[in-house]
C-alpha cells in the first residue's frame, strides 16, 4: 500500500480515486493534483513508481492542508 499525507492508500484504486482518502481532498481537487503532477488519473496505484508517490507526497504537502492539520481547522471553525 501507498501511503501519502499519512494515509494509506488501497492498490487496486486509480490515483483519482485513491487520492480522495485522504480527508481534505474530493474528486475536483484530485483531478487537479493528477494534471498538476503530470500523473495519470487512470494508473493503478499500485502502478506509481517511487518517483511518482514522492511527487504527489511532496506537492500535496506543500499545496494543501489535509489530514490532522485540516481536521483542526474545521472543528475549531465549528
């Protein structure tokens, strides 16, 4: 398994519907990541390459709030 943002990511999911585990990101913002990414949204994610997770690790890190950071965020905007 794939882990990306400290999730693990299901195999046999594509990398559109694999991203859209991690809380913070829905299919619109994981359409964007794969174009931004050069990474095909119809791949397997047990077909990504080691370069390919350290991308998409590096660019959702670095773009996005999600997982921990984000649930902070939207139980103290409650």
């Amino acid at each position: 398994m794939a882990r990306i943002a400290g999730v693990n990511i299901p195999d046999n999911k594509r990398t559109i519907i694999g991203l859209t585990y991690i809380f913070g990101i829905g299919g619109e913002l994981s359409k964007k990541i794969c174009q931004a990414t050069s990474i095909s949204p119809d791949k397997r994610v047990k077909e990504l390459s080691d370069k390919d997770l350290i991308t998409l690790r590096e660019y959702i890190d670095s773009n996005f709030m999600v997982e921990g950071e984000h649930r902070r965020k939207v139980s103290f905007d409650f």
